[in-house]
C-alpha cells in the first residue's frame, strides 16, 4: 500500500505493487477481515487520479481489479458508487484504439529520435563509427556491440521478458495491458465462482446457459455489505449503461493491420504483436462469458445476436483458412458455442453452415487441447440439435454424425469421447430426418463397436486421469449410450421413414 500510496510520483512503482496486489486479493476470503478502510482509501484515491498516460490508465484498471476482488469488504454506504467507478474504468480502457494509439505513438518516437539528432552537437565526428551509431535506423535493436547488428536469432529473443526500452513502447505496452485487464476482470464478472463449474463445463452438453452465480458476500469486522442480488443487478445495468458488449465485441476484432506491420518491421516494437493477439483473444473469452450470463434482449436482441454472428463468422471463415494458433482456437470456439446456444433456444436463424461450422470444427479436433476439442464438438451437437427439428435436412446431419462419430472413436481424452456421444445422443435424439440419417451412417453398428471400447477405457484410464465430478458424468454417458442403443434397436425394427 505504500508504494501505492507515491503513485504520483513512481508510476512504475505503483503498477509493481498493484499487480502484485491484485494477485494476492483474488479468491483470498483470510485477507477480507484484515482489510483496513485507510487500504481502501488508498485504492479509490489510485482510481480516482487524473494522470492520462498509458501507465496511470494501467495502474487505475489494477486497482479497479483490487475493489472488484475486495467488493465484499466495501462498506454498504459507498460500494454503489465504488463499483460504478470500477465499471468506468473498465470502459474508459477499453474505448481507446489501441491500433491507432501504437501507430500515433510509433510516430511520437520517430519525431523524437529527429529532434534528437538536430540537437546533436557532433565535436568528436573523427572518431569512426560515432555518427554512424547515433544515426543507426528507428528500428535498429541492441545487439551485437562488435558488429552493431541487432540479435535476431530466435534462441537469443528475450524481448518479451525484458521491460521496453523507451517511453513510448513502454506507454503502447501499458495501454494494450490495461486493455487485457479490464477484459480478465470483465470475465471474473461474469462467470461463476463454483469450482467445479470449469469441469463441468468441459463434459456437459447440456443446452442450458451457465448462469452468473451470485457473489458470496460476508460480513467481515461488522462491515454490512449488499446483498448478491443487488450486487448483480447493479453490475448487470452497468455493463449494459456502459456500452460494455459493444466494446468487447469490438476488441475481437483482428489487431490493425496497419498496427501490425509496423511492430513487424521494428525488433524493439514487436512484442507488441503477441499482445494485440492475447487483446482479442481475451475479449472472445470475454463474449463468451457475456453470452452464458446475460440475457438476449440484454446484449440487444434478435438482430444485435445475428450481428455477432456475422461478425464471429468473419472472424473465422473470411481467412484463406481457419486460424490454428491454439489460444485463438479455444477463444473463438468458446465464443461460437456460446452464441449458438443462445440462439438454438430462441429459435433465431444463424449465418453459419454446417459445411463451415465442420471446418472449424475440423481444425479445432486437431488440437492439443481438450477444451477446444470439446467446444467444436458441442457447436456440432446444437447445430444438429437444431437441424433435427427442420425438414429436409439429413444430409447435413449425415455430415454432422460422421464427424462426431469420429470424434468418439478417435479423441484421445474420455473427456472429448464422453463429449461427443452425449452430442450424437442430442443429434439423433429424435425426428424423421435423425432416423434417415442414423440409418445411412449406420449409427447403431458404429456405437455397438464403440461400446466395449468406452467402458474399458473408463476402468483403465478412469481413477488415474479424471475427478470424481467427471467421473460422475462420465457413468452417465456410460449409462445412455447403452439407452440409446436400445433406443436405436427399436427404431431398427421400423419400416424405413
């Protein structure tokens, strides 16, 4: 708190110790009833200072996430309005053109190195090489002092492990990390505080939208707080007063172009790339927790939902191919899940094709991680849901079903085979056109010979590689496939539909 307190007059100091303490704040109840109003105090003064570089807009957004793991200890009196104050600079950060902003300031820095060299008073020119050094190109990074050439060589770049090495890279850094920020803090607002939640998450396809749970307030040294309903609502009208959706639909967007060359062409500038990625790839997370908490007239209805549906298709498809960098993969699977969830249980029409939908679900199975795996496989699974219930629309569930099936056979994970058969049960569930396409893939051979197979795996792998509250839903899926099975056997006996 002390070093906090000279914000004013040590910047770096002061984003040191907020995110130090924003670290040890987040989900620490031992700390809450240790907490002294002057703490407080010293928090709202950092959010209310009025310094407008990129560092202070970093240091307010750390504080900001500060209050927000400390909003149960906030006296009743005054949390209405602090909590307000934290929504505003979450959107105050978010508002900035972080593109425009890195380019203005790239061109900050190359008129300083001018007015730098028109001061230069040169007595010593004889000596070789002086000139030469001064006037090496803007982009030129230290490296090699021998030769003056830059280090370029991938097993010697620590650049993103060292701190910028002048003051405008280190405001463009600032402001994108104030931006990632506020959007980490924007998801803790709108995701449960249930553990098991994220494990649930990866093995359920249930149609039902995680709902934001409410915020576990206690009374701490007979500080009264609000109630988690106020709480919610108070934070739910603000995201929505605040224009906060638009916003983070708008870093989603791929980092400028013009932005992006720019740092490319500049060793010292170029960390910066990385970031403008992790940007969008924090506010798709972010949507994707906006999506599964807030209502759809909320985030603004039938055609606000079709927007963001052009817009994700965009995003994934307007590319010669679907991106396969992992962190984009698990970001934009998360958010496409999401919407499509949405969307199937209003009934709304979307943009997007199973041709396409298969794509992407195509490049996601290909990566390491079993979240993405499991996001593509549960976009499947509603987007048959959906086609089940139309006419004339067996052979996209043929297309649907083949892939699943081959998910279930082929996933390494339980997790991603467990996914996968619950979305094949949703699919094929019920329906004339389910029937007629069940038949042609020959469904019930396939998961006959799969059968064996699950429940083997689960005795091997089970115990050793999943928790219990997987486990759990894991026997589920072991119990409905044999169900469904039997479901399927009956059909058997039908005449053709």
């Amino acid at each position: 708190m002390s070093c906090l307190e000279r914000h004013s007059e040590n910047v770096e100091l002061a984003v040191s110790a907020a995110y130090c303490l924003q670290t040890v704040t987040e989900d620490n109840p031992e700390l809450l009833c240790r907490l002294t109003p002057s703490s407080l105090q010293v928090l709202e003064s950092v959010m209310m200072s009025s310094q407008s570089t990129m560092e202070h807009l970093l240091l307010r957004t750390l504080a900001a996430g500060c209050v927000w793991n400390l909003k149960s200890a906030l006296p009743s009196s005054s949390q209405a309005e602090t909590l307000s104050a934290v929504m505003r600079i979450l959107s105050n950060s978010l508002e900035v053109d972080a593109g425009q902003a890195i380019l203005e300031l790239k061109e900050q820095e190359s008129r300083r190195r001018e007015e730098g060299k028109e001061r230069e008073v040169q007595p010593c020119s004889d000596r070789p090489g002086e000139e030469t050094g001064s006037r090496e190109g803007d982009c030129m990074e230290e490296g090699d002092e021998e030769t003056g050439k830059p280090n370029t060589s991938p097993d010697n770049d620590i650049s993103d492990l060292l701190p910028p090495k002048n003051e405008e890279v280190k405001q463009a850094t600032a402001l994108l990390s104030a931006q990632q920020t506020s959007l980490e803090i924007i998801v803790n607002m709108c995701c449960s505080d249930d553990p098991s939640d994220d494990e649930w998450e990866e093995l359920s396809s249930s149609d039902e939208s995680d709902m934001c749970a409410e915020s576990s307030l206690s009374e701490c040294s007979g500080v009264q707080v609000l109630s988690p309903l106020c709480l919610s609502a108070e934070i739910h009208a603000a995201l929505i007063s605040l224009l906060l959706p638009e916003k983070v639909l708008k870093k989603t967007e791929f980092p400028s172009s013009a932005a992006l060359d720019t740092c490319m062409k500049c060793p010292a500038w170029k960390s910066l790339v990385k970031k403008m990625h992790q940007v969008q790839c924090r506010a798709l997370f972010c949507l994707h927790n906006m999506l599964s908490v807030m209502e759809g007239e909320a985030l603004g209805g039938v055609v606000a939902l079709q927007a963001i549906a052009e817009h994700l298709s965009q995003l994934v498809f307007s590319q010669p191919e679907i991106p396969k960098e992992d962190e984009f993969l698990e970001a934009v699977t998360s958010a496409v899940r999401s919407l499509l969830q949405i969307m199937a249980s209003r009934n709304i029409p979307q943009c997007m094709s199973p041709q396409q939908l298969i794509g992407l679900c195509e490049a996601a199975a290909q990566c390491s991680h079993t979240s993405v795996r499991v996001n593509a496989i549960a976009i499947l699974g509603i987007t048959g849901s959906t086609l089940a219930k139309q006419h004339h629309t067996a052979d996209k569930l043929q297309m649907i079903g083949s892939f699943l099936l081959q998910v279930a056979t082929k996933d390494p994970s339980l997790v991603g085979t467990g996914e996968a058969l619950d979305a094949l049960f949703d699919v094929f569930a019920d329906g004339v056109e389910a029937e007629r396409a069940a038949r042609h893939i020959k469904l019930l051979p396939a998961l006959r010979t799969l059968q064996p197979v699950f429940k083997a795996k689960m005795r091997k792998e089970g115990r050793e590689k999943y928790s219990p509250d997987q486990l759990c839903v894991l026997d589920n899926v072991k119990v409905n496939l044999r169900r469904f099975i039997s479901y399927l056997e009956t059909l058997e006996k039908k005449p053709n539909p």
